[in-house]
C-alpha cells in the first residue's frame, strides 16, 4: 500500500502529474486490451508509485515517464490513472544488455541479448531499429529472427503513439495493424477520415464509427454514408454471400442503420458510382448495386469460361471412346453411364463440371481423366481450395494436390490481402487443371485462378452441389451449373462398394429428406446414446483413447477428428481437448510445454488453426518456402523455443515458427 507521504504534497485527487521512474512489478497484465497495473520506482526519491491504465508491452526493468492523474482506491490507497505513457530506451551498454536480457523483445533471451551488445555496443538500438539485417552478423540469428527482432522492438517503441491515441476504441493489437498500414503517419491519416481505418483487417465499421464521433465527424458526413453502404455490401458478400443488394433494400437498410435520409444516401450512392466504388445493373427493371470489385470479378469469370469452352480443341469419340475401353481393361472395372459421359464430357470440353454425392464415383472418373490426359502427354495440375481437401485428393489419385493459393504462388502482403504472382501476365503452364470441393469457392478465389488458367487449356470443377457454398461472395459453382452453358455430368447412383458405408447412406439419406439409420451396430456408423454432458465426455475419451484403437489398430489415432458444437461445458471443445491431451500426450520428462490463458501447448500435441493467417511463413523440406496457415489445417508441436519466444509446428511438412503472443489462434487438438 502507497502511504500519503509517497504522494507529492498538496496534489488533489484529478490533478494532472508526470513523474519518471523504472518498472518494478507488473501486478497485472491484459495482453487483449493492454490494461496494466504495475509499480514504479520514482526516479525523484525512490518511492514506490502504483500505477494503473492502457500501457501495453511494459515489462518489469522498463524505464517510463507517465503522465494521469492521483486518485484514491479505498482499499489500495492513492495511484496514478496513466492517461500518457512512455518508455525511455536504455542508454549504455550495460542498460542495453540488462533490457534486452529482461525478454521484452520477442526472440531474444541473455545469451541472444550478450552477443548482440558485444558485437554493437551502444549503437545496438539503432542497429535493431535501422539496419535490422546486420544483426544476422551475430551467430545465431537468422534473417527471419532479426525481422522478429526488431518488428518487436517497434512494437515496444515505435508504436506507442498509436496505440494511445486508439485505446478507447480497440486494443493494442489492432492498434499495431493500423501502425504497420500507416508507420508514424498514421494518427494524422485517422484524424483525417477514421473510416480508413474500415481498410485494416478486424476493424468494423462500428468501432471506426465510434471514433469518428469523438473526433466530432458529423452524421451526415459523405465520408461516413460511403463507408456505412460499402459496410453493408461488403457484410452482404462475406456473410451472406451475396455479390450485390437490390438499390431500394440498400437504400432502405442504409438509412436504417446510418440514422440519416435516404436523400442522403440516395447522393451517396452516385458518388461511390461516379468513383467506380460500385457498379449498378439492371434486372428485369429492378437496380441492383455491386461493390465493383465483386461485379468485375463476375464479369471476368463469365468471360474466361467462355473463352475456354470456346478455345478448346476436344479429342474426337473414337479416340474416346477407345481409351474408356482400354481404361476398363487395364482397371477391371465397367464404367455407368454417367461416369463414361463425365469422361466424354472431360475430353470434349474446355470447361466441365463434375458432381455428386458421397460413394457415387467421382473419384473414379477423376482417376480415368487424369490417366486418359496423362497418356496424351498434357501436364495436369489438381487443386482444392483447402489444404486437407488439397491433401485428401493427392491420397485419392496419389498425384500432388496443391492448394489454389499455392498454385497460384500467392503471397500475403498484409491482412488478407493477397498477391496472386501466376496470373494473366504469368500463366499457369499445365494444359488440364482438376479443381477438387468446387463448392467452396467464393468468386474472388475464381476469378484468381482462371486469370492464370492459358488459353487452350482445360478446367474440370469437381464437387457436391448439396454441399453449401463459399464461406466468401458468390456461389460460384452452382452459378456455373445453372447457366446452361457448360456440359454438368451429375452422379447419383452409389456403387457397391460405397453402398456398404453405412456414412455414405445415411449422407444421401440426409440429402433427400430422410431419417439416417440409427439402429445398425455393425457398420462404420455408430449412434451412441448418453444423458448428461459427463457420460458423453467419459465415452470420447474411452473412444478415442481405447475402443477405436483396440477396433482399428493404434494408428488410428492420428486420424481420429472430434466435433462438438460448443465450447464451453463437459463436451466443449475445451475440456474434452484438456481429457484427451492428459491422455494422449501427458506431461513428461523432457518433454517442453507451454501454458497460454487456461490452455497448455506441450511437445507432441495434435492442433488445429482456427482462423486463416496469411502472414505465417513456412518451410518445408529445407529449401521450399511459403505463406499462409488457414483455419482447419492441422499439425503437431515439434519443439517449444523458449528463447525465440515460438512453438516449431509441422503441417504435413510445413514447418512454422509460431510466436507464443499468437497463440489465441490455437486450439490444441489432440483428438
């Protein structure tokens, strides 16, 4: 507790003070929103100072000045509300070795922190901010690590501006994505229109609202009428998928949730037309309006599929028909109807789409094309939007699957911005590409790949028309399939072997309308019925950890997946994670572990991304490098870098250097 003689003499409760001093204690810490309670050695006479307030990245040893104001807890006694601060940077090489020593800076420990000073003395600081790429001088420290270095340091020093002028509106998080956009610019570019800041990923409409009203942006402002309808279209397209709005309901929902005329949005609306923000058209006498980007990419993608039906040179039906017959030879098999027309179709057409259910051949007519392109000499790519799509393809065909991101060699340059490096000016060089799990991409991703697709080449879309679309704008296959324009080959009948999948049945049953069978105990499909969340989490954990591996082998772990629906409670996803991991991958001698929030990160743990992260980079077998890690990949902690501050996770090959302050993307997921 802070006495009354620790506090300077006369100095009211509310009075402004600034004093200096060193960081003694961190009593309390919100990484989320950078709230801090924290004790300061005064600089003046010693004495200790509680302080409480918005000072993300402090860290005990840290020199500060504040600036807030006394007040008087009834329990604590007097303290500083800090409405300012700011961190001193040690001078000296021993003040500099001692504050990198402390592990503020992400990626370096003491020994890391020695032979950086050893080597750059007291011009160590400027080297970490200026010339970051020399710090690889030191052993130890490769190019990845010292951007690390010194992104953190920015963070502990070249931020803070930003940071405090965002702080009543959103955490130091996304403070740090609007430094990154704008660097030391920025507080100027958000007081000159705060809806810019709806251009940085995470950052609402609402919140950039909420600070345009204390900077004293009027209601009826042009700026926040265009940004509140660019809001609504854009929230449309991701949310509900929609690529336009009619004009009277976007009228109508503007001005409902702007509070303002629809005079107002009615002079809006020409203006983000007139700037070529949006587009309108006409349907059947109705407007509709388009963010231009959306309507630029429907237009493209009509056009380029046209073009490659049009362009394509198919083989004729002899031949045809002559490689079905050899295929069924040489395979054992007899080809339905259906799967002979898909083949036909494959080899006749630039542009072809192939759909169907669980069981009912897709993978087979995908195999016939690729041998049937395959002994004409065509290079063929397969791709799928997402990695485990990606990678269960490649076990289908046993062919290389990539990823349409990596097929297109993209590269994330900020949010989810991306850079799209085969396009119209670098095209892809394969003459046939097999798109797998076709419903899954929203128009955006579409137009990227056909941008790349070179005129004469092929492209089979692959899908389950009653599966549901792209989380992003369009529906993009069942728009293609509803044109007319392209031959469609649907399967429906389920083979044999399909047929004793009690999963495929009851898929199709599911699809139709019907009831799923329950009652069958010799099959794949098992319906257990249990009352009360504590019998369901005890009969996962004991399917997981022993009945399955006792029916299947103990490899089978590895590919065991559960899904609850919840979070919270005996069967969320956070206690049955907690069950299986003490099961699983228990604690163990030498075996390093990580503890973030409630949740412990240990060496050996299955985990699963749980949203997508662009900026990720990633290394695989030594020489291959890459961005991007998306919601649902799945990998395993190999090791935990106490000293770099990062886990080391393998992605079917991917090594990622995960840092610990990202870990609220995780969910361990060791079933």
């Amino acid at each position: 507790m802070i006495s009354d003689k620790q506090r300077p003499y006369g100095t009211a409760d509310s009075e402004t003070v600034e004093c200096g001093g060193t960081v003694e204690n961190i009593i309390f810490s919100n990484d989320d929103n950078g709230y801090t309670v924290c004790e300061i050695s005064s600089d003046d006479d010693g004495s200790l100072i509680t302080c409480f307030g918005t000072m993300p990245f402090l860290q005990a040893g840290d020199n500060v000045t504040i600036r807030g104001r006394w007040t008087s807890h009834p329990v604590y006694g007097p303290q500083i509300s800090v409405d300012y601060y700011e961190k001193t940077v040690p001078v000296g090489s021993e003040q500099i070795l001692a504050y990198l020593s402390s592990r503020t800076v992400r990626g370096v420990g003491p020994k890391t922190a020695a032979r950086i000073v050893e080597k750059f003395g007291d011009q160590t600081f400027e080297v970490i901010e200026k010339h970051p790429e020399w710090l690889t001088d030191v052993r130890g420290i490769t190019e990845k690590r010292a951007r690390q270095i010194a992104d953190s340091y920015a963070e502990n020093f070249g931020a803070r501006t930003v940071i405090m002028f965002c702080r009543d509106y959103f955490g130091p998080a996304l403070a740090m994505k609007v430094y990154k956009k704008w660097g030391s610019a920025a507080v100027d570019i958000v007081k000159s229109d705060p809806y810019l800041l709806c251009d940085v990923d995470g950052i609402s409409f609402e919140t950039a609202d909420k600070m345009a009203a204390g900077l004293g942006v009027p209601a009826d402002a042009g700026n926040r009428i265009d940004a509140g309808i660019a809001d609504i279209l854009n929230e449309n397209a991701l949310n509900n998928g929609h690529t336009m709005l009619p004009r009277s309901r976007l009228i109508a929902a503007a001005s409902n949730r702007l509070a303002v005329g629809t005079d107002c949005i009615e002079k809006s609306l020409e203006r983000l037309k007139n700037i070529g923000k949006t587009t309108e058209l006409s349907f059947d006498g109705n407007r509709a309006v388009y963010l231009t980007k959306y309507y630029d990419a429907e237009m493209s993608v009509a056009s380029k599929l046209v073009r490659l039906k049009k362009q394509c040179a198919g083989l004729s039906g002899r031949d045809t028909e002559l490689f079905i017959r050899q295929l069924e030879i040489e395979f054992d098999i007899t080809y339905a109807d259906a799967q002979k027309q898909a083949i036909r179709d494959a080899t006749f057409s630039g542009v072809m789409v192939l759909t169907g259910g669980p069981g009912t051949g897709k993978t087979t007519i995908v195999r016939a094309i690729l041998a049937i392109f395959g002994r004409m000499g065509f290079s063929i790519a397969l791709a799928a939007p997402t990695g485990r799509a990606a990678k269960r393809l490649s076990e289908a065909t046993s062919e290389e699957a990539k990823t349409i991101h990596r097929l297109l060699e993209t590269e994330f340059v900020g949010g989810n911005e991306s850079v799209f490096h085969r396009n119209e000016n670098d095209m892809l060089d394969e003459d046939v590409i097999v798109v797998d799990e076709s419903s899954m991409i929203d128009i955006m991703l579409a137009d990227a790949l056909l941008k790349a697709v070179k005129p004469g080449s092929r492209v089979i879309f692959v899908g389950d028309s009653d599966q549901l679309p792209s989380v992003g704008a369009g529906n993009f296959l069942n728009d293609v399939i509803r044109s007319g324009v392209f031959p469609v080959v649907s399967l429906h009948e389920i083979f044999r072997q399909a047929k004793e999948s009690l999963i495929v049945r009851n898929a199709h049953a599911v699809n139709e309308g019907r009831l799923p069978e329950l009652t069958c105990k010799n099959g794949d499909f098992f319906f257990l019925p249990r009352n009360g969340e504590e019998e369901i989490a005890e009969t996962v954990r004991n399917l997981v950890v022993s009945r399955l591996p006792a029916a299947y082998g103990d490899g089978i772990k590895t590919r065991i997946q559960v899904i609850t629906p919840v979070h919270k409670g005996l069967s969320g996803t956070d206690e049955l994670n907690r069950r299986l991991q003490e099961c699983l991958n228990p604690p163990g001698k030498g075996k390093d572990e990580k503890k973030f929030r409630n949740v412990v990160f240990r060496a050996g743990d299955k985990v699963m991304q749980t949203k997508n992260d662009y900026e990720l980079q990633w290394i695989k077998s030594g020489f291959e490098e890459g961005s991007g890690i998306f919601n649902g990949d799945i990998g395993y902690i190999n090791d935990i870098d106490y000293d770099g501050e990062s886990l080391e996770i393998d992605f079917d090959g991917r090594i990622v250097d995960y840092p610990f302050d990202s870990l609220r993307s995780w969910s361990t997921h060791t079933q």
